[in-house]
C-alpha cells in the first residue's frame, strides 16, 4: 500500500485540535515505565466537566500492514469511555473494525478527520483509570497557582504549533481556489465585454452614416421619406439605419458602464 502522505505527527494535531477545550495527552500510558507492564494509547482525551468528565482514547494507524499487527487494540476499552481506531481511507475495512472501536478517518490529504464509525459509549471503572490518572498527574501535568497559566511544556507548543501550521495552510488552499474561481469569471466577463464593444464599434459606424443625411434623433417618419428622395437612396436601407440609431442611444449608456468595468477588472480582485 502507497505510504500516506502525512505521519503521525499530522494526526496528532488533528486530535489536539479536536480536543481543544479538554485534557488532551499524546503517547498517553496507563501506568508508570518503571517495573510495570503498561499500554500506551496514541493519545487520551478527557473533556473538562465534573458532570460529565468523558474520556476518549485514539490509536493511529496509517498503514493496513500496521492495524493486521496490532492485536491489543480491544485492551484500551477500560482505559476509555469512547476509543476511536484513526485511519486513513484503505486502512481497513468496516467489517474489520472491532467491536465497541469507532473510526475516524483522516481526509484532505491529511488536514481532517471525519466520523466514519461512532464509537459507542460506555461507563468507566475510576479503579481502571486510577493508574492512567496518576501518570498524567506525575509525569505529564505541569501544576500551577491558581489563576496563572505558567508556560506549555515543549509538546503542548509543539502541537500548538503545528496545529496552527495546518489551518494556515488550509486558508492558503481556500486563498487560491477563490483566486482560480475569480479569475475564470473575470476572464469570462472580458470575453463579454470585447464583444459588445465590436457591437458597439459596428453600430458607430452606422450612426456616422444616418449623421450624413442629416437625421436627427426625433425625426419623423415624413422627415425619414424626405430625406430619402433628397438623397435619391433606398427608403428601406434608411429606416433600417434610423432604427439601429435608435438603439445606440442604448447602446451608449452600455459602452459607459462597460468602461468603468474595465476600470475596476484591472485593479484586480480585492485582497481583502
């Protein structure tokens, strides 16, 4: 299978990000390192509520060869009152899923994560998470006095970071298909433009020819007959030009606006 084209790394800041407002640890263990058999969750989650204080665990696979390997994925149930299996499209099959694992699955090239699976929701033992609370608080809380936030560990910044690299380059893809949408209409509109203005151009044209018999605007139908037999022409072929006369007087008013949209298509879009 092709290698995705994000790691591990990208995905953790998906998860931070969805986990903005809670407990968030990455490489979360149930335990301590020392003289003890522990699991490690890719990270844990834990929403910051005293009435509903639901935990989440997450484990990344971006390879099938990956999740074919990984037999203790069921173990981080106690650990979790939601667990999530976090996988690119490929990775798995919906029949593979394990019971009781919901999956999220990571899209856009790497910058999203959707709900493919709910995950169900179960009741925690607090015995079972005794140990994993006790390793966030020694190992990886930082305590502060009330009221000052004191500094991120080099972690925290580092997913802060890059979470904040991915939605910078997310507002640079929507940056460039809105430039690529603006300037097909605006290429689109000039083609428009060119046309009318040759319409224009070719009813000047027989605008100047109606000037030479001397019609006025308002002339009449009697003065049209008259100015025919002075001008010895063809009465039809003057009444037709008459006509289109008639119609540049809109066509004039058109040609003002068509220039002042030329003036503001060459300004371009607004950067804003």
């Amino acid at each position: 299978m092709k290698r995705s084209e994000f790691g591990a790394a990208d995905v953790l800041a998906l998860l931070a990000r969805r986990h903005a407002k809670d407990v968030f640890v990455p490489e979360c263990k149930d335990g301590p390192s020392q003289g003890y058999h522990h699991h490690r969750l890719d990270a844990w989650a834990m929403r910051r509520s005293w009435s509903d204080p639901r935990t989440f665990g997450y484990e990344i696979k971006l390879t099938r060869g990956d999740f074919l390997r990984d037999a203790k994925l069921t173990h981080y149930a106690t650990l979790c009152s939601e667990l999530y299996l976090v996988a690119p499209p490929g990775v798995l099959e919906a029949a593979e899923l394990p019971e009781g694992v919901g999956h999220l699955e990571v899209i856009a090239k790497g910058r999203a994560l959707r709900v493919r699976s709910k995950a169900p929701t179960r009741r925690t033992n607090p015995d079972d998470l005794e140990p994993l609370l006790r390793y966030v608080l020694m190992s990886r809380a930082s305590i502060v006095a009330s009221g000052y936030h004191g500094q991120a560990t080099r972690e925290e910044r580092l997913l802060e970071w890059r979470a904040w690299l991915v939605q910078r380059q997310d507002a640079r893809d929507l940056g460039a298909d809105l430039r690529g949408k603006i300037g097909g209409t605006l290429r689109r509109l000039h083609l428009e433009l060119e046309t009318v203005k040759a319409e224009v151009e070719r009813f000047a044209g027989l605008q100047a020819a109606l000037d030479a018999l001397g019609l006025a605007p308002g002339a009449t139908q009697w003065d049209l007959e008259r100015k025919v037999r002075e001008a010895a022409g063809n009465p039809q072929r003057v009444t037709a030009l008459y006509q289109v006369r008639q119609t540049l007087k809109t066509l004039q008013a058109l040609e003002v606006s068509l220039d002042a949209m030329d003036a503001a298509e060459s300004k371009g879009p607004d950067p804003t």
